[in-house]
C-alpha cells in the first residue's frame, strides 16, 4: 500500500508538471496573455514549488509523512478546482502559486516515501519509480488533446477529481511514524550546500529542471508558433516528450546498473544536442523525434540525482533531498521570467528564448566533470 499511495502520488505530480504547458494555449487565448506573462505564471508556479519543498522536510518530521502528502494533494486539488474560476492573470498567478505549493510537497515527500523501501540498486529503485511521472505527463496533454478539445477548465476539473481519489488512497494508508525531530533547519542549508556531496547534486538539478520543465511549459506554445496545429503539439508533448521519460526511465530500471557519472555525463551531452534539434523543425514528425530522444536523453538525471544524494547521506536524507530539490525548483525560479521576457515575438522570440534549455544542459555536463 505504501509503494502503491507513492505511485499514485507522482503519477499526480506528472500530471501536474504537464499542466501548465497543457492549459498556457487556452489560457492565452481566454484572457489574452502576453509571454512576459506567461513566463510571470510560470515563475509563480515554481516559486510555489520552492516553498512546497521547503515545507514538506520541517513538516514530515514534526507530522509524519501521511500529514505530508494528505496537505500537499490537498492543495492541488483546492487549486485545481480554482483555476476554471480565475478572473484574470492575478487570479491565474495566486491559484499556480498554491498548486506549486502543493506540488513541492509531495514531489519531496513521495521519493522521501521511496527512500524507505530498502534495496540493494537504489539507483533503479528511483527511477522505476519515477517511470509513473512519466505515465502522468503523459495522461495530461493526451486528454487535453484528444478528449477533452483542449478545454484547461475541463483538464483541471478532472485532474482535481483524481487527485481527491488520490488523497483519500493517503488517508486510509499506513505510513511511518514522524521522527518528532525536525532535521531540516534553514541555518544548516549553508553547511549543506558547501558540502560537494549535495552541492554538486542541487547544482545539477537546478540547471535540469530548468531544461525539463523549460519543455513541460513551452514546448506546446513553441511548435503551435511554429505552424504545428495545438491538438498535435499536445500530442507532441504527450506521446513524444513524457513517453521518452517514461521510456528511459524503464530502461535505466531494467538493464545492469551503469556508473553513475557516466550516466549523467552521456545524458547532459544528449539533452544539450536534442533540445538544440527539436527547436530547428518545424515538420511534426521531426519534431516529435527529438522531443522523444530529448525526454530519454533527461530521463535519469533528476531520480539519480536524488539517488546520490540518498546514498551520500543516511541520516538526515528528507532534509538533503528536501535542499537539493528546492535547488532544482529555484531553477525554474530564475529560467521562467528569461524565456518569458525575451519571447517578445511567438515565432522567433520564443524560439531565441528556449535555446536557454542546450545551454543549462552544457553547463550541466561541467557539473558532471566535477562530480
């Protein structure tokens, strides 16, 4: 039950991650939003995610991490139900801002739930896990496509309805008892992060989430720009992207384990050659074939990620983890307002703007030298 209520719990999150670049069209179009403020809600959304994760570490000590993960679908569940609701760009803003909250909490909370599932390849364990987000980012632009008409009021009223079945699945599991002792402390974050253990880690996850959720929010937009019909942009996203996470992450459970630096160090190489690709086209099917091998190229980097610091650190792991996912968020922070200010024009301007994505993955690939 434990393993099946974590599942479930990043299924949802995967949905989550595909939503906004799933809704943004919809959105754009229903209150005329500007890039700059597309990239405004984006950068909500992950600040929203910063504080989540800040949250769940201080919060499954004290609570335990039913309390955890029961709060954090909650509030994506509250904001979901919201958003066909909003009046405008303010009310968009404030409702992502409580479904980033949410969201960092249980991103955070169910690999913490993970963790306690004890086996001798970690490194597999992460990223057969993790294979579920993939299904989830999967589900939310295939329904938005090909369901639901590319309605975000309809997507966000269903996802909510899930994620209460989700959060009832929580309530009625078994999970460990809270510690009582808070291990996460803000004045320990700077000791933490100048220990190469975690610093390398978080550095690696601030500049790939950057890439990845780069993808997640502005791939339907960039190939709607590029001539592509949305319903098969969306699909582009579902069947190409998400299905190449999905797909990598099954490889990389299944086949002997692959050292892993070397495993980083192939990934960022690819990323950095496939997000540079799947900008230069704009014939679907081309497009869809680098945003497939982009999504396998970044299918292992942010579970191994994870897994390093796991095994770097035995006591205190929520507390790491927690630090280097609020890393990774802190990414999005700073990359959403860059690619939505420079996006003035949706043609070029976006297309300029993304090539943000090659870039984090190269600086990634100097991360891996030093690690």
């Amino acid at each position: 039950m434990l393993i099946v209520a974590a599942v479930m719990a990043i299924f949802v999150y995967g949905m989550i991650a595909a939503m906004l670049g799933s809704i943004l069209p919809d959105l754009s179009k229903r209150f005329s939003l500007t890039p700059a403020q597309n990239g405004t809600i984006a950068m909500t959304q992950a600040i929203g995610l910063v504080i989540g994760s800040l949250l769940q570490g201080p919060l499954i000590d004290l609570q335990g991490k039913k309390v955890g993960m029961v709060l954090g679908l909650g509030l994506i569940a509250l904001a979901l139900f919201l958003l066909p609701r909003a009046k405008g760009f303010g009310s968009i803003r404030l409702y992502m801002l409580i479904l980033g909250v949410g969201g960092g909490i249980i991103v955070a909370g169910a690999n913490a739930l993970v963790n306690d599932v004890k086996t001798d390849n970690p490194t597999a364990l992460f990223n057969g896990f993790n294979t579920f987000f993939g299904l989830g980012g999967i589900a939310t632009p295939f329904i938005a496509a090909n369901l639901l008409g590319g309605n975000s009021f309809r997507l966000c009223n269903l996802t909510a309805a899930l994620t209460v079945a989700t959060l009832a699945l929580h309530s009625a599991t078994d999970m460990p008892v809270p510690t009582g002792v808070v291990q996460f402390q803000f004045s320990d974050v700077p000791s933490l992060l100048s220990n190469p253990s975690l610093f390398l880690p978080a550095m690696l996850l601030f500049l790939y989430v950057a890439a990845e959720v780069g993808v997640w929010n502005w791939l339907v937009k960039h190939l709607i720009a590029q001539g592509i019909p949305e319903k098969k942009a969306l699909n582009i996203l579902s069947f190409g992207f998400a299905l190449g996470l999905l797909a990598g992450r099954l490889v990389v459970a299944v086949i002997p384990p692959i050292p892993t630096n070397t495993l980083l160090m192939v990934s960022s190489i690819m990323i950095a050659v496939t997000t540079y690709l799947m900008l230069q086209f704009k014939d679907a099917n081309l497009a869809w074939a680098m945003v497939f091998l982009a999504g396998v190229a970044m299918a292992p980097v942010f579970p191994t990620a994870i897994s390093l610091v796991a095994a770097k650190f035995p006591t205190g792991t929520a507390t790491a983890i927690g630090a280097a996912v609020t890393c990774g968020w802190l990414g999005l922070v700073a990359s959403s307002p860059i690619i939505g200010g420079v996006a003035g024009g949706e043609a070029t301007g976006l297309k300029k703007a993304l090539l943000l994505l090659p870039a984090a993955a190269a600086l990634m690939f100097l991360v891996t030298l030093a690690l």
